[in-house]
C-alpha cells in the first residue's frame, strides 16, 4: 500500500500482505521501497486497527519517510504517521515492524509488533532520521542484528513490552536518542552481528557508515524494568555516550556481572566516552573501562553503586582488548553510596569519603589508597 500523498487519510481495519522479496537495499531501508505499507509526501495519515504481514525480504512493515532524501538532520516534507491496535508481523530480512527515516514522524500506540528476519528491529530507523513516539503495545524481535528498537533517530517510548531474542535490546548509532518511560524490557543478546564483537543489552555506538551523524548518543530510561539474560547490559564504544537511569530495576541474569563496558570494539573513528547519570537508581555489578576509554559517573539523589570499577576487558570472542583502566571520575552526592566489591582504580573522586563502604576492599585515587 502506497500513501503517497500531501492530504490526510484514515484507514480503518487494513488487512495487508506483502509478498516479493526486493534486491533494492539502500533504497528498501532509506526511502521504503517495497514496504506493506509506505506513508510519505506530506501526508498525515492514520491507520486504526487491522493486520499488516509482510513475508519478503527488504519489505518493512510500516513505512514512514519523511522526504529529506536521506541527509541527516535536514528537513523533511512533514509526514505524520499515527498507528494504533494494529498487529505487524515481518518474517524477511531488512523488514522492520515500523520504520521512520528521512525526517518522518510516527506516532505508534498499543501496536503488537513481531519481527523475524536479520537487521529487522521492530522499532527501526535508518538513514535521515525522524521522530517515533510510542505508547503502550508489545514489540519483539526475533532475528539477528534485530534489537527491539534501532535508532538513528529521536524515540520515545512508554509503557510498553520489548523483548530481543537474539540480539541486543537497543542500538542508538551516532547523535540520537532513545526515552523509556515505564517500560519492561528483556534481551537474550547471544550473537554477535557484523563488527560487534560484545554480547550486551544496551548497544551505543557510531558506526561511521553515514547513516548516523557523530555526537553524543543519548539513552534514557526512567522506570520499568530492564532484563539483561546474556552479556554486558550497557556497552559503549566509538562515540560519546549519556545515559540517564532513575528508578529502574535492573536484573542482570550473566554470571560475569557486568553493568557497564566503555572501551574499544569493532568500529574506529572516535573515542570511547561514556557519562552515567544515576538519579534514585540502584547499580550493581562490574563496570569496564578500557585504557584507551573515559567514563564519569554520577550517583544523586538516594543512589546506589554495589560494584568496583577495572579496565581487564576480553571480548566474546576471547580477545583482550584491555588490561588497564582509562579515565575515571566518580562523584557520590551527599545521599549516595559505593560499597566496593573489589579493589578499584579511579582517577578522581568527589564526595564525602564516609559515603564509601570499602567492605575489606581499597578504593585508590589517581594510585593513591583513599582513607
């Protein structure tokens, strides 16, 4: 179906499918050729209930494209896509659930969103970006390279359930951004796809492809529960990364136990830099930082940091990228507390030192034992 059109439209109860596989590429992922669905030109469309399926390669689900030709952060044409109550199911590779790029906007609420296929997220973007706002519904993705949500964009997403089988649960590539709000989500990351060489939940990166501009990458999630079954829940590396966590349950299910990694992978380019933010959040684990890597970390408002900080780092696939530790500023503020479980290595701390429970461990400063 081909909406392509500067008037409003309304569809009600659509059963769609999509057959053909496409050889089209860059085209099926940056413009929407061959989608089940494509919204562009200008139009404000809106499409309640129904079923769409596609069973075709490079055929996303619902497509909205913006019109800017691919050039990140430029203007679109100013299409708007509002989705609600409708079950997208995609079983072919390159087939997201719902795709904006090229300046488009998408409003998705309580959508059932299945997706099978190899780079096939549920929630994607891709080149030129956009605007997703999500509320409510059930996104899951089953494929490699298919996290829940691929962003080279601006998402927002609340209340609602996102599970990765396969890959990561998030990938943010470059200067974009992902909110979650009262979500609940879950990934099973066990292999690794293209240059990636980490297991891990939370993937910020730059790959330098084009696709994404380089800047701060931004990963918020407030509330909820974040499930981590296999690697590293939070892994950054290739671009300047802030991640902002309050009030979220985070259950990590590996047995390294490891929060965080910032440090080299497989992408080149930029450094490995990483601001996380905890406001009322709860952090448990083992956090990596490698030598070539920085991190700065911000405990406020009633957090908590159960863990030790070093730089020995092997990939998943049993290489050393690290041995030492990088850069690493800790700040506690008067109601936060650290209690160490392993000797660590910082290079500067600020804070009431009492906030620290060293529990039999050392914390040294810049090499220097803190007492």
């Amino acid at each position: 179906m081909l909406i392509s059109t500067s008037d409003e439209v309304t569809i009600t109860d659509p059963t769609v499918t999509k057959t053909g596989d496409s050889d089209g590429g860059d085209n099926c992922n940056f413009y929407g050729l061959n989608a089940a669905v494509l919204v562009k030109d200008g139009s404000n469309t809106t499409i309640t209930g129904g079923t769409i399926t596609s069973d075709a390669d490079g055929a996303n689900g619902v497509f909205c494209y913006g019109g800017n030709g691919g050039q990140n952060g430029a203007a679109g044409d100013g299409p708007t896509l509002t989705i609600r109550n409708t079950v997208i199911k995609t079983t072919g590779d390159g087939s997201g659930g719902i795709m904006t790029t090229g300046g488009g906007i998408t409003y998705a609420y309580d959508l059932d969103v299945d997706t099978s296929g190899h780079s096939s997220a549920a929630i994607r973007t891709d080149r030129g970006g956009g605007t997703v706002y999500v509320d409510g519904g059930t996104y899951t993705s089953n494929g490699l390279g298919s996290p829940a949500i691929y962003s080279t964009a601006e998402i927002h997403v609340e209340n609602a359930d996102l599970t990765s089988n396969l890959s990561e649960g998030v990938c943010i590539e470059g200067k974009n951004s992902i909110e979650l709000t009262n979500c609940n989500m879950t990934a099973n990351n066990t292999k690794c796809n293209g240059n990636a060489t980490f297991y891990d939940t939370i993937m910020i990166y730059q790959s330098m492809s084009g696709d994404a501009d380089s800047g701060t990458s931004s990963f918020t999630m407030t509330g909820g529960t974040l499930t981590s079954k296999n690697g590293h829940v939070f892994h950054v590396t290739n671009t300047n990364a802030v991640i902002d966590l309050k009030g979220v349950t985070i259950k990590n299910e590996d047995s390294e136990n490891i929060l965080l990694s910032v440090c080299a992978d497989g992408w080149s380019g930029a450094g490995n830099i990483a601001t996380l933010n905890a406001d009322g959040q709860e952090l448990s684990g083992i956090i990596k930082v490698g030598s070539d890597s920085e991190l700065t970390l911000n405990l406020t408002n009633a957090s908590t940091f159960t863990g030790s900080i070093d730089g020995s780092i092997t990939n998943a696939k049993g290489t050393s990228v690290s041995t030492e530790v990088g850069t690493v500023a800790v700040k506690l503020d008067s109601t936060s507390k650290w209690t160490l479980t392993a000797d660590t290595y910082i290079t500067s701390f600020d804070g009431d030192v009492s906030n620290i429970i060293t529990n039999g461990y050392t914390l040294y400063v810049n090499g220097t034992a803190l007492t």
